[in-house]
C-alpha cells in the first residue's frame, strides 16, 4: 500500500540499484518522489531505473568510499531532482565471515571505507544540499548494536554508522534535519542468501528470530518511506530495528 507521503520530493538512494535499496527506491517513488540512484556499475543502475515510472528516476555510477565521485553524484542528482528532500544512506558490503584473529586487514579497511566513510560522505553530501533540512536514513544493522561473531570488521562499521547517525541527528535537529538509522537483521537479499544455503545454518539462525522467518525487502522500504517523510520529523535521533523480534 503506499499514500504519496513523498508526493514532488526529491529522494537520493546510495546502493540503490539491489536488495533493501532497490526496494526502497521503488517505495519512494510509488509513494511520490523522484529519485536518484547510485550504483557501483553502469548496467545496474539502469537496470533499476528501468524498474521504476518512466521519468521518475535517475542515477549514476558512484563508489562512495571516494570522496570526488561522492561530491559528483550530487551535483548530478540535485540537476535531475531540481532540489533533495531525504537521502537514503544505504550502500555496504559485508565482513569476511571469519574469527578477528584470522581477519584480513586489507578487506577490514575496505569494509570501513564503503559501509563507514562511504555513508558519512554520503550523509554530509546531502546536508549540503539541503539548507533548508530534510530527512537523512542511515542504514545500519542488528550488527551495529549486538556484536555477532566472525563479523568484527562487519560489526565494527555498523555501530560507526550508528553513532554516525546520532551524531548527525545532534548536529542538525535544530536546523530542519531529522536524521535516523535503521538496523534491519536478516532480510532475504543478495548478500544474505548465501547463508541459508545450508539447511543447518539457516535453522540456526531462525532459532534465533521469534518471528521464525526472514524480513521481506518491501518491508524495510516501507519504513524508510515514512522516515524519509515530514511525518517523521520528531523522530531525530532514533535508531529503529527492524529484526522479527531478535534483539529482543
């Protein structure tokens, strides 16, 4: 169900072109908005344009862990939005799934530059292009609050990001701004599937969800909607779990 929350407003999604960013893409622009995508390849990003209303949306190639391509995709998406209202603040990759004592420093460093220092460009870049305020979603994880093991360099970027945000929400709450983050836990995308590929694994790790399934894309998106949207402007600062009950 969508409403048009986001009616005329200019939205901006970083790891926009799979998974919980191309689902919120899609929410946002059939809630109203416009929007810009950033992706990694050029095929990619077209191919999630082309998901989208004819129009709606744009995008462009963009690794956010490089400050100068960062600073690039806003000047072009504010040239196609006209003007930014929310940024979803959404690209990462995953940890190495391995002990910290065995962990790979040179893929720690790459975890940190995209899912930490790839997510503070991307949320600076977009308070600067909006003056007036507006909503900025960081997405972080359960990680980013309960630390799972064999992900330390995962984990360790996750609760960055959500600091980040808190910081952020701080900074800007007096100025227009609301500024959350949401930690999804598992939800069925690309970079999950290759957990329950294991019947084993996939029962261990529902044991440990009282919902008893992974989260749905869509579901996430639906939040994110209504955080991007004035009707969220008190809720600066939170930090929302979306987890079928996990943390509980």
């Amino acid at each position: 169900m969508t409403d048009g929350r986001l009616e005329a407003k200019g939205v901006l999604v970083s790891g926009g072109t799979s998974g919980i960013g191309l689902a919120v893409a899609r929410r946002v622009a059939a809630d109203g908005a416009r929007v810009w995508i950033l992706g990694t390849r050029l095929e990619t990003v077209a191919s999630a344009i082309a998901e989208l209303p004819a129009g709606a949306a744009g995008g462009s190639v963009c690794d956010v862990s490089h400050e100068d391509e960062v600073v690039t995709a806003f000047a072009k998406a504010l040239r196609f939005l006209g003007r930014l209202d929310a940024a979803f603040v959404n690209a990462g990759i995953d940890g190495q799934n391995r002990p910290a004592l065995e962990l790979d420093a040179g893929h720690f460093r790459r975890v940190l530059e995209v899912n930490l220092l790839g997510a503070f460009l991307v949320a600076r870049e977009a308070g600067r292009a909006m003056p007036g305020g507006g909503a900025i979603v960081l997405n972080a994880s359960v990680n980013g609050l309960q630390a799972e093991p064999n992900f330390a360099d995962y984990n360790a970027s996750k609760g960055g990001v959500v600091l980040l945000g808190r910081t952020l929400a701080r900074e800007l709450g007096g100025r227009g701004f609301w500024v959350t983050v949401v930690c999804p836990g598992y939800i069925r995308t690309r970079m999950t599937e290759h957990y329950f590929d294991d019947p084993a694994t996939a029962a261990e790790i529902l044991r440990h969800i009282p919902a008893g399934r992974m989260g749905d894309a869509d579901e996430v998106a639906s939040l994110v909607s209504y955080l991007a949207s004035p009707e969220a402007a008190y809720m600066n600062g939170s930090v929302v779990a979306i987890d079928g009950g996990s943390l509980a």
